[in-house]
C-alpha cells in the first residue's frame, strides 16, 4: 500500500496499517452480539489533512476545514478529540468541490460520515474516484434536525456467503426515516451455483434464492457499533431459471418460484465494510441461517421533504446520475436474473429484469446528485 510521500513520518504509517488491519480483522472476525446503545444527530467541526490516492498510485493532499452533519452513538461523548483517524472515499466531480464519505474512527466506535471540501487550485486533481486518508481533529456537538427533515440511508452489497458455503449474489436496503411516513426496503438475491460468464449456446439451469424485507420493525443508523441495523419480517423463496440460448441470444426463458419461508423474522446488521443477515427459520430448510458479504456502497443524508434522496440510478458511484449510467444500463438491458448480462445493481426496481421500467426510473433520476 502507498501512503504518497516521504515526508509522512514512521509513527504515522504504523498508525494507518494499525487501522488498516483493524478493518481487515472486521471482515475476518465472527459475527457477534455487540453492546446496543442509541445514536442522534450531532454538529462535527473537523479540521486536518486528508490523502487522496488513485488507482494510478498517484497520491495529493486536501486541506480539511469544515462543519457537518452527522448521527453519532450516545456512547461517544460530545466533545473534543484529536488525531482521529479517516478512511473513506473521495469524488472529484467538478472545478470547485471534492465530495468525501468514509469512517471516522472515534474512541474505537466507526462512525460514518459525509462531508465536502473546497477543491485546492494547486496540485489540479483531475475528475475520478479516490480513495482517502488521514486524521483530523474534530469538535462533536449536539444538534437536533431541523423540523420535517428527513434521513435517507442506503446500502448495496454483494453476498460471498450462505453460512459456510460460497454464495454469489446481492442485497440492496434502502430507508428513509423521519417522524412520520418512514420505509425500509431491502431485497436480494443469492445463489450457490458460480454466475455464468458468457451466453454459450445450449440450455443452462440457475437456482436462485430470492430475499425480501416484507414490514421492517426497527431501522437503525449508526448504533450499537453498526452503521446500519434493520430488524423486520422477511421473505425467502426457492427461483429455478431455465435460459435457452442460440447464437449468443436468448431464444426462451422458463421459470418456477417456490416460497421457502414467508413473514419469518430476521435482522439485517452492517457494519462497513461487511453486512449480515440472520434469518432462523431458514436454518431447518436449507442448513444454515446467516447470509454474510461485502459492504460495496453505502450512504446516508439529510434532506428535506421536497428534496430527493439517494438516487437508485447512480450506477458508477460518483454521486451524480449522468448518461454514462445510463450506457451502463443500455448494455444490460433485456437481461433477466441468471443471465451473464444480468447486474442486480442496474435493476433499479429490483424485478429481477432489466427492462424499460428500469430505464424509466433512471430518466426520472436523471442529473440527480448526492
């Protein structure tokens, strides 16, 4: 890993692969129980230095001094603290602002946050995805939401695991919480079968399970050491597709659903950069009751009511729904689940086809930035 330049002193890069290391044991380490306690929305002042690295290894720092927004736990106390450290990502997507979301690490509790920064006239930062670094000192006040202010959260991830057995799959949630009119949506799908890579001639079967939230009864931001927790009643059913192919296009496509088990309890818990889903009545059915993943999008912000939200449509992850989402969009669509084209992540309604309805719902989103 580059951390950029010489000047970064030893004790520095023993402290970042320390933090480093902390979030790989995250991933590594069994699922637990953690202590519950609430969270509320808090003013963060931050101020410090942040490192932005590209693919390309190239490496620029961004001065940090701003104010923002954030729901931070009750066990962390309102105050000041020093050199704490960030890791995160960073858009830069115009002349003028660098978009950062990531993890700030405070008293051993991650907390997520977003903030903007002024875009430094020197060095130029040419227009991408980074990652970044570094620490900063922050202040943390009470707040409350102004009135009617809403809180949309949202979270995508991709399904490595069905207890100890490789999976291959998707979950997506997606909330919006407020003093009245809140929702929780989350579904996905997983499957024990390797995805196909190319549409090869001849008759190929997939096996699908497919997941639903049906009523949500706690969603939760930030609490009880998790980012995001949802606890609800959840749907689970059995999905065979038959796809028949001729000439690297698909001539027929047959499909049977079997429900598995409906309106059975189960809880959803993500902390970044991994996400759990428990499920017990599926444990008697299929073996094994936990559908574990990685974290590859996560966001939350604050709006008010005539405002969007986190749009679904933004495919490529740098903040702004524009024609290159949907030329991703164009390439799948007709795709439907089990076929090579297939990327639940373009699925905007989550039909498990790629279709018009799709391509509607990122019209609507269009130009839509977060």
């Amino acid at each position: 890993m580059i951390f950029g330049e010489e000047r970064m002193n030893h004790r520095k890069v023993v402290k970042y692969i320390g933090f480093f290391t902390a979030m790989l044991v995250l991933v590594a380490a069994p699922v637990y129980a953690p202590p519950r306690f609430a969270a509320h929305p808090a003013q963060i002042v931050a101020e410090g230095n942040l490192k932005l690295m590209g693919f390309d290894h190239s490496s620029v720092d961004v001065p940090v001094d701003v104010s923002f927004m954030a729901i931070v736990p009750d066990a962390i106390e309102r105050g000041d603290y020093i050199g704490v450290d960030f890791f995160g990502f960073a858009v830069v997507a115009d002349r003028t602002m660098v978009k950062i979301d990531g993890i700030l690490n405070i008293t051993d509790i991650f907390v997520w946050v977003k903030f903007d920064v002024t875009k430094p006239a020197d060095p130029e930062i040419p227009a991408g995805r980074y990652s970044a670094l570094g620490e900063m000192n922050i202040s943390i006040a009470e707040t409350t939401l102004p009135s009617g202010e809403v809180t949309w959260a949202m979270m995508k991830g991709r399904i490595t695991d069905f207890g100890d057995t490789e999976a291959f799959g998707a979950l997506m949630a997606h909330a919006k919480i407020s003093d009245s009119n809140n929702f929780t949506k989350a579904n996905g799908f997983f499957s024990l079968q390797p995805p196909e890579t190319e549409e090869t001639p001849g008759t190929r079967v997939y096996t699908f399970y497919i997941i639903n939230l049906l009523i949500a009864t706690k969603t939760e931001l930030n609490t009880g050491g998790r980012n995001l927790y949802i606890e609800g009643n959840w749907s689970v059913s059995n999905r065979t597709t038959t796809i028949t192919v001729q000439e690297s296009k698909e001539i027929n496509v047959e499909m049977t659903i079997k429900p598995l088990v409906e309106n059975v309890t189960g809880k959803l818990s993500a902390t970044l950069p991994s996400f759990n889903l428990t499920i017990p009545a599926l444990k008697p059915i299929l073996g094994a009751d936990n559908i574990t993943g990685q974290i590859v999008f996560f966001h939350f912000k604050f709006a008010k009511p005539f405002e969007h939200g986190i749009p679904m449509s933004d495919f490529n992850r740098d903040r702004l729904v524009n024609i290159q989402d949907i030329a991703n969009m164009g390439k799948a669509f007709g795709a439907k689940l089990g076929s090579p084209r297939y990327n639940f992540d373009l699925d905007a309604n989550q039909d498990f086809v790629i279709n018009i309805l799709d391509v509607a719902k990122a019209g609507q989103e269009f130009g839509e930035d977060y």
